[in-house]
C-alpha cells in the first residue's frame, strides 16, 4: 500500500550483489509510477526512468531541455512505488564537475539506485541521433570522477556511457570505456553498438558491468535478452518501449473515436478496471481504512 517498505539503500545493496552474479538484468523504461508497478509485477528486475521519456511526458525533445528538478522529482515518484531498483538517465549531469556532485547527491535523495552521465557536449542529443558531439577524454573522465566522489552511499551506482561509437568509431569507444572503469564507474554504457561482436568487444576491455541500450528505431538491432547475454552484458534498459506502445495505442484510440464516434470496438484492448485496481492494490487500502476508521456517533453528545 503506498509507497515500497524496501529502503533506497536496500535496493542499492540487493542490485550490487545481483550485479555481481553476473547475469542479465532487465529494466524496461516507465514513463510514470504506474508503470513501474507493472513492471515489478511482470517480474522484470529493474526499472528504468529514461531521459527522452521524461522529455516527452513534457511535450520536449530531448535534446537537454529537462532540468535537474523535473528529473529528480520524476525519479522520486517512480521510485517510492516500487521495491525494484531504479537507474536514472542523468545526461550530462546538468552541468560542470560541481554540478554533477550536486546532480549525484539530489538523486541519491530521490532514492533512485544509480544513474548514469554521457560524454556528449551540451546541448545534447538522442544518441542514436547523427550529428552528436563528445567532450573531451579528460573532461568526460572529471564528469565521472565528480560523480563518484559525490556520492555518499557507496552503493549507488555510477554508470559511465560513451557516445564515441558514432562520432569516432568503436575503438574510441573502448578507450573511453576503460578510462571511465579506471575513474572508478561500477559501470559502463558504450551507446549505438551496430553487433554482438561490438558488445563482445567492450567485455574483452572491462571487468565491470556492461549496460546495453535495446531502443527501437535506432541504430543497434534489437538483440534479444539471450543473445546479450551470451556476450556479457548485465543490464539491458527498454528506455522508450513501454511510451511508444502506450501512445500508439491512445492514437489508434483517437483515430477510432474521430471515425465512429465510439470506442466501444476498442474495449476488449483496454486494461480493465479490475486489472487497474489490481496493479494499484487497491484491497489493501480498504483494510487499512475499515481497520483505522472506526469512529462512531453512537454515545457521543
């Protein structure tokens, strides 16, 4: 009822050591509290609260129009919802290395497990966008560093991601990759990988977990959770999947309702109130409230 009863350090400690096993972890995109909830009820091991996402829920592109506030406060309201770990896109960190510190430790307040911070300039773009830019090694080497001396619970995860693959090619993306490993990131994410091999070689060059970014109409296939697997990935995110369905499905919606001035057609497509209720457990606060309220006027003058 309400909010989750696991701690944000709770879940910072339970994703390093699932981490640490090795395996796959999967962190489909939310694009509100709700869908968290349906997310930690498909027994997904994550949730993702992605920056295009966030930028489009305002009506923005995301091309770093979204600010520090609106993402932590997005953060928190996923993440008091649900008892799965969340990893937030960060972007640049809004800002210089002070301003990253400040980014890491307002996000560490909403409770969020980890985030991750780019090497673009600002202002930023999609990374599976031509015409992006990076910053310099050093400079992007300082945004991790900051990051990493900011944070003051050690288990919140720092996640390096590289945008070099489609401006410099793989090989910069690899040295980059391991600068950021060597600047002490728990993770990395090297953006628009074109193969498994591409993958396979970023596992050849760290011994940290590998964040792979499975978007759609974008410029990686969309490899299946098993064949990342197989090349040693730990965390896939779906950062736009859930939004792009969702607003598919409300335009056909539109679409029907413009034609014959009804959705009764639709109907059997939508969530029933039942299932709403369901994911919002909606029971439980009927016992805490018959169990709570039982004041009477019976005696009282």
């Amino acid at each position: 009822m309400l909010y989750s009863n696991v701690t944000a350090a709770d879940k910072r400690a339970a994703l390093r050591r699932r981490l640490a096993s090795g395996e796959l972890h999967r962190f489909p995109g939310a694009f509100n509290p709700l869908s968290a909830r349906l997310i930690e009820q498909k027994g997904m091991e994550g949730v993702y609260v992605s920056g295009a996402v966030l930028s489009a829920d305002l009506g923005l592109p995301d091309i770093g129009l979204t600010t520090l506030t609106e993402v932590a406060g997005r953060s928190q309201q996923i993440a008091r919802v649900t008892s799965l770990p969340v990893i937030v896109d960060a972007d640049t960190g809004f800002g210089e290395p002070l301003s990253v510190a400040r980014t890491i430790q307002t996000l560490e307040d909403a409770d969020v497990a980890g985030i991750h911070l780019e090497d673009q300039v600002n202002p930023k773009r999609c990374g599976h966008l031509d015409g992006k830019q990076v910053v310099g090694l050093d400079a992007a080497v300082q945004r991790i560093h900051a990051a990493v001396d900011a944070r003051r619970d050690p288990n919140f995860l720092v996640i390096a991601r590289t945008d070099a693959r489609g401006v410099d090619g793989l090989d910069a993306a690899i040295d980059r990759v391991k600068a950021f490993a060597d600047a002490g990131a728990d993770a990395v994410f090297p953006e628009a990988m074109t193969s498994l091999e591409e993958f396979d070689a970023v596992r050849a060059a760290v011994n940290i977990p590998i964040l792979a970014n499975m978007t759609e109409f974008g410029k990686s296939e969309l490899f299946s959770t098993s064949q990342l697997a197989s090349v040693g990935v730990n965390i896939v995110i779906f950062p736009v999947s859930l939004l792009r369905l969702a607003m598919g499905a409300a335009e056909r919606a539109l679409d029907t309702l413009t034609e014959h001035g009804s959705l009764t057609s639709m109907v059997p497509q939508m969530q029933t109130r039942a299932r709403l209720y369901e994911v919002l457990d909606y029971e439980s606060y009927g016992r805490f409230d018959s169990g709570i309220y039982t004041f009477t006027l019976e005696n009282q003058h």
